[in-house]
C-alpha cells in the first residue's frame, strides 16, 4: 500500500491500538471501531472492519491469487475518539492526577470530561521477548565481571 510521504508527522498521538473511534470524514462517516493498527510514520490508522477496499492480489509460490477485501488505513485526523459516559466523539486532552500519573481526559463541547482508560490491548507484546539467551547474548558471569576500579585506577586503557 504505497502512501505519500507524511509531510507533518504527529509528534503527541491521542489515539493508541485498542481504542474506540468514530470515523468522521470518508465513505464510512459516522461508524464506529476499535482501532487494530497505528502507522505512526505515515500518520495514519487502521480501523477494524472499516474502510474495506478491493485488493488484487496476483497468485504466486505459496499463496493463492485472487480478489481480497482488506482493511485501508485512514488518516489520523479523520477519526475521533469517543467519550467513555457518552458515546460521542470527542477531543482528548491531558490531565496529571494527585499521584502524579498522567490519563487522558474527555474534552470539547458535549464532552464529560472523564477519564479514557488505556486499552488493555497494549499490556500483550505484539513480539513476545525472548525467553532463551541467544548466541549473540552476552553470558551472565561476563556481566557481573568488575573489569574497572575507580580507587586503583585498574582497568583503564592506556591512551
């Protein structure tokens, strides 16, 4: 899928993967979803079941060819997130709670101004960590090796 290059990249995205969106410009004006993808480098998004296209796809080793409907990415402007109480669509603004932790909040007209809770979506690692220590990974008895010390001086390289 071959986008122009972004000229203004978002830089303080409001929307994340797993929240509930409303599509407001397009085809699908005024539908609701859960947002599957975020392409931060395009500044665009991709919403679960909507704004479906017609694929070509030619038939090659492994895969069968043929005509597929998929998913085509929206502009990050075109979709608003919707208010948690209401059900509306709604802008997101920023609020630092007594202990310090930083939510979103509900903002503009007809809005609640409740909190947005992150999406639990975003605990689950899309790939997971590796669990096994590798060939490239560096052995447990090297890390802890002390190879400089501050009082003699040992351990530095001579320049």
């Amino acid at each position: 899928m071959g986008w122009k290059a972004a000229e203004k990249l978002i830089r303080h995205w409001k929307v994340v993967r797993g929240d509930n969106v409303m599509i407001i410009r397009g085809k699908d004006k005024g539908q609701t979803g859960v947002i599957k993808r975020v392409v931060r480098s395009q500044n665009r998004v991709i919403v679960e079941g909507k704004n479906l296209v017609k694929k070509h796809i030619k038939q090659g080793q492994g895969h069968e060819g043929g005509i597929f409907t998929v998913e085509a990415p929206l502009h990050a402007s075109n979709v608003q997130l919707l208010d948690p109480l209401t059900g509306k669509p709604c802008k997101v603004g920023t609020k630092y709670l007594e202990d310090g932790t930083k939510v979103r909040v509900s903002r503009g007209f007809g809005a609640s101004g409740s909190i947005i809770p992150r999406p639990d979506i975003l605990k689950i690692r899309t790939t997971p960590r590796p669990s096994v220590a590798g060939p490239k990974d560096t052995p447990m008895e090297h890390v802890y090796e002390k190879t400089y010390d501050a009082k003699t001086g040992r351990g530095m390289p001579e320049l």
